[in-house]
C-alpha cells in the first residue's frame, strides 16, 4: 500500500531476490563474499537508511554478504538503532567508533575467518566509477592480514543495480513527476533581473515542496544566447534579455533520482537558439525512438549524433550522450561510441544530446526505462520550442 511518502515500502520478497542474485553473480565471478560500504551498494542490499553515514568519513559502515551464508551488518554502535529500525538484516555486529586504530576491521578479518571457503577471493568495490566507503590505508591492511584475494565486486553490482524492479522504476517515476511539477512552474515565477543564485535556490524549494527528499545536484548556467558549462552553479549573475538558462537536477525520493534538464530563453530567443533547441529536441526523439531491447548503449549515443550532424553539428569529444541512472545520478552504462552493452527491459537511462556552437553549449535530457518492445518516458517530455520567460 502506497504510504504518506507517495510510493510502497519495499517488500521482503524485493530484498530476497536482491541477496539471491547477488549470490549466483559471486559464485559467477568466484568470490566467497562480498564487502559494500558506500550508500547506493549497502542500501541496495540491506535497505538500511540513514543520513548520517554518508556526511561524515569518521564511521565506516560495512554489509557483508556471504556467498553461503547469513549477511552480517558490521556497524559502529551509533548506528545501531537507525540500522535495525531501517534494514530488514538483523544479523548486526558494533564497535564503540570512532576508533582509529580499529575501525571494524578487527571484525571483518574475525567474519572472513569464518567464511565457507571456496574461491578465495573477497569482492570490495573498488573497480569503475566505485567509491568504497572506507579509508583506503584499511583496506591495504585487511588485504595484508587475511588470507584471501580482494577482488572486484563494483561491476557485479553495477550489473545487479541494472535492471530496476517494478517498485524502484516506480520511485524513479515518482521523483521524475516532483521535478517535472517544479520546472512547469518555474516560468511562473522566474523574472527577467532574477539572479541565478535566487532561481536555483527558489527551484531547491520548489522540488522540495513538490515532494523531494533531497536536492543533492542541481546545476544552473546562463548567458547571452547560450551558457558556457553544465555542471556549474549557481553565480551572482543577473539574468537579461536574450539570455539562455539550464537547470539540470538530480534530484531523489525514496533513494532513487532523477535527472533531467530543462532549457528557458529570457525575452524571445534568437534565430540560432532556436535552430539549436530545435535540433537538440530531434535528437532527443531519435534516442527515445532507439531505445529498444537488443540494441546497445552506444546505438543510444549514434542515433542521437546522427541527428545533429544532418543539423549541421559537430560531434566532436563529447564522452556520452546519456547514462543509467537509478540510486546514483549517473550509473553503469554510457551512452557512448564504445559501449556495447545490451539493453534489457528494466534499465533506465537518461537521453542527453548537446551541441557546442561559437563557445557556447546547449544540452537536452529526458529520462526513459526501457520496456519490452521499446522504451517509455519516466520524465514529462520537454515542448519541443523553448519557453520563452518574460517575452
């Protein structure tokens, strides 16, 4: 039953699954265990929920999962009741932290030592676009203390995270609604003199009051008939006629984000911006229309570049057109010239062209799950001529 938050709880039978998969993809990448420590990976598996973990360095909090065996949370002692009212694991091992000399480490190598034995090899998440959440002089000490090979497990989460459930592409839906409610209102309530420090604070609010938890990213850039970055934000800078804004939002409710933008012209736009919104919108329908099981990443990231070069626009180095996204803004895979990697219903991605064009950029993005027979817009899409604020 959906609660007061606006989405269900997760079941037991979501985090069964959860561990179960986890444990066939270690015995495919022979690992005995494996060790999660940063937010997306340990609540993924144990469900626990905290704010406090992932502001702070001083407390590492680990999630062991045993190939054969009873996960084992191995927590410091503040944690404890946050752990047990939030994770459906009660299997829970404290230390009095912070403890510098001794940071649960003491405890893992004691839950290693007990582990059935098969392969040898431990799994931490130290491999692509990881962030272990741990100090890093920990881990060298452990690898030098057990008698077990520490491997890679980021990519067999990565791998895991992938395919979203039902219940966590509807969280994904939910927040794309938040924030497709805050940039219909924006045009609304944005003026001509506004500064973008005042905008991105009021758009904050707008996705808080909307229904989001948290605003964790939200990039803002402007200029005269386009901006120069999309990951800055926000300056002083007063907008004016014939100026272009960006907001670009990851925003998240109930663990999962979102991540879309959304362009505005102050005052009519010119000739060129609109040619470039056009060809950015096109380019955006062809990645949407590509988005089919059995095609790759990288078609993802072709049939939008196919539209923008018939526009008369340089592809150059751009990295990718697009990502997953799910628990992190930015997930496993790009879309990317390089990336083979299959689409399969249940991914989420994002669709995101750009354009550079006389030292400015443009970029577009909409959000999509891929269905059996093609793909779906998690975010409303975005009217193909851009909104004009203070015409």
């Amino acid at each position: 039953m959906t609660d007061a938050r606006g989405y269900e709880p997760f079941d037991q039978a979501e985090f069964d699954h959860r561990i179960e998969r986890a444990r066939r993809a270690m015995e495919e990448n022979k690992l005995d265990a494996i060790v999660v420590s940063s937010e997306a990976n340990l609540e993924y598996l144990s469900g626990m929920v905290t704010q406090f973990a992932w502001v702070t360095p001083t407390r590492p909090f680990f999630f062991v999962v045993p190939r054969d065996g009873e996960p084992t949370a191995v927590i410091p002692g503040i944690g404890y009741t946050n752990w047990q009212d939030t994770s459906w694991c009660q299997n829970i091992i404290t230390w009095p932290s912070p403890r510098p000399g001794d940071e649960g480490i003491s405890i893992l190598k004691a839950l290693f030592a007990s582990l059935r034995r098969k392969h040898g090899r431990i799994g931490f998440e130290i491999g692509p676009e990881s962030r272990i959440g741990m100090p890093v002089a920990d881990l060298w000490r452990l690898k030098s203390e057990i008698d077990f090979e520490i491997a890679d497990c980021q990519m067999l989460m990565a791998n895991l995270r992938v395919i979203k459930s039902p219940a966590e592409i509807a969280r994904i839906r939910l927040m794309c609604g938040i924030a497709g409610r805050a940039f219909a209102e924006l045009p609304r309530t944005a003026r001509i003199g506004d500064s973008e420090r005042k905008i991105h604070r009021e758009f904050i609010a707008s996705l808080i009051l909307n229904g989001a938890d948290a605003v964790p990213y939200l990039a803002i850039g402007s200029g005269r008939g386009g901006y120069t970055s999309i990951i800055m934000g926000p300056t002083d800078r007063v907008l004016a006629r014939g100026d272009v804004l960006i907001l670009d939002t990851g925003s998240k409710v109930g663990g999962y984000y979102c991540d879309y933008d959304r362009n505005f012209a102050f005052g009519n736009p010119s000739d060129q911006v609109v040619r470039v919104h056009e060809a950015l919108w096109l380019a955006t329908e062809a990645g949407i229309a590509a988005a089919r099981p059995g095609k790759t990443a990288a078609d993802l990231f072709y049939a939008q570049a196919n539209v923008l070069s018939s526009h008369g626009h340089k592809v150059g180095n751009v990295g990718r057109f697009g990502h997953g996204l799910g628990k992190i803004v930015t997930e496993f895979p790009s879309n990317a010239p390089g990336d083979r990697t299959f689409l399969r219903p249940g991914m989420v991605f994002t669709i995101e062209p750009s354009v550079d064009y006389d030292g400015k950029i443009m970029a577009h993005e909409e959000n999509i799950v891929i269905t059996e027979d093609g793909a779906e817009l998690l975010s409303p899409r975005a009217p193909r001529e851009i909104p004009v604020i203070g015409a």
